[in-house]
C-alpha cells in the first residue's frame, strides 16, 4: 500500500543551522507531496506541496522538491529560527481512487537559541 | 474567519460515555475527512465524505459513527467510549481538484480516563 517514511526524530539544532528533513514515500501512480507544520498545541498546516515530478515547492524560507527517480521529498531551510520548532509532517495524496492524504510518521524539530 | 472549525476543543470523559465533535468548513469543499492522532503524533485517516456520501471508512470501530447532514458539516459520534480512543481528532477538508491541499482544524484533545 501506499507509504511515506520519515527520517526519526527528535532533531535538535541550533539557530541559524541547516535543516534537512528526509521523507520518501511508496505510492501507486503520480502522487501529489505535501509538508505540513503542527506548532505546538495548534493543528495541522500547510506548509508546501508539490504535483509532479521535478516541481519544487517553497514557504516561509522551507523548500522541497519532488524526486520521481528517488521516490524522495526531503524538506530543507538554509538557516532556521527558534520559531521554527514544531512537529513537521510529510504526506502524500496518490491522485488515484478516493481522496486521502497519507502521513509519515512526523519529525520533532527543537532549534535553541 | 476560521475555514475548519471544530468543537469542543478539549474533551475530558468517563469510559462507556457517548460523545460527539462537530466540524464545519466555510471554504466551500466537497470532501471533508476525520483523522485521528495517537499519542506518538501519527496520523491516520478514519472517514471520509464527499458531498454527504460516505467514500472512506478505514476499520474503524463501529462505535465511531460519522454524520454528514450537508456538505459543510461532518461530525463524529462514539458510542461507548473506551481509554484507547484518547487522542486528538482533526477534522478536514478538501476541494475535488487533486493537489490543491487539506485544510485542517486545529483538533479535539479527547481524554477517557
């Protein structure tokens, strides 16, 4: 069935760090990828997505893109803030049948001052 | 002007109790879903509706019973209520165009004790 693994968390860094955030994912067809963001004590957000191969989607200084051949959308920031720290959620959405988003496991990204 | 709203935002309940959540949507979607999030923060899709029709419904107990009185409103009924079932119940929605994204609601914190 369909799939998505996460790298483990927790992740600890430090402000102004780079952030990598491994996912990949098993799926039937052309899935839609989805990050998305929970802050502590709030829901889910949408934080970037992408449709298809090769696309790169971007938010909020936090870009990802779409690898057909690696099966991969790892989520990556350049320099991070302690305001970034929260739950971060890859999911995938396979485009084929009924309508349902399929989540990772979810990484815990902590970023100390 | 809150797109996925959900009450009550906090649940606390004895076992054997019935309990309802309500979930509406003002974004004008056609899908509208319940996913459940244990205690380690996995994400796991229950029901879900399109356009007051049943499409998912993922070996779920049947003492959890969705109701869709029209297409903006989805609200989960649980019979019996059990210590397993404490988790946090996000209600969300979809449009029909595929890759567009999920809106979530930001939970209901259940707590059988």
């Amino acid at each position: 069935g369909d799939s998505v693994t996460q790298m483990e968390g927790p992740v600890t860094l430090s402000e102004e760090a780079f952030l990598t955030i491994n996912c990949t994912y098993t799926a039937t067809g052309y899935p839609s990828l989805f990050w998305y963001v929970q802050y502590p004590g709030e829901g889910l957000q949408l934080l970037l997505k992408a449709t298809k191969a090769d696309d790169k989607g971007s938010n909020k200084g936090f870009e990802a893109t779409y690898r057909k051949e690696t099966t991969s959308f790892h989520l990556e920031k350049g320099s991070v803030q302690v305001s970034d720290s929260a739950v971060y959620f890859c999911a995938l959405d396979r485009n084929l049948g009924a309508q349902k988003l399929v989540f990772g496991q979810g990484t815990r990204l902590t970023i100390n001052p | 002007d809150t797109a996925v709203s959900q009450t009550p935002k906090y649940l606390v309940t004895q076992m054997g109790n019935d309990k309802s959540i309500k979930c509406e949507q003002n974004l004008g979607h056609d899908t509208m879903y319940w996913y459940k999030q244990d205690s380690k923060k996995f994400l796991k899709i229950m029901f879900s509706y399109n356009n007051k029709e049943l499409i998912i419904n993922e070996t779920v107990p049947n003492r959890f019973s969705p109701k869709s009185p029209d297409k903006a409103h989805l609200n989960l009924h649980i019979n019996s209520l059990e210590l397993g079932d404490s988790a946090v119940y996000f209600c969300a929605s979809s449009q029909a165009d595929r890759g567009y994204g999920y809106t979530f609601g930001s939970g209901t914190r259940l707590t059988v004790v």
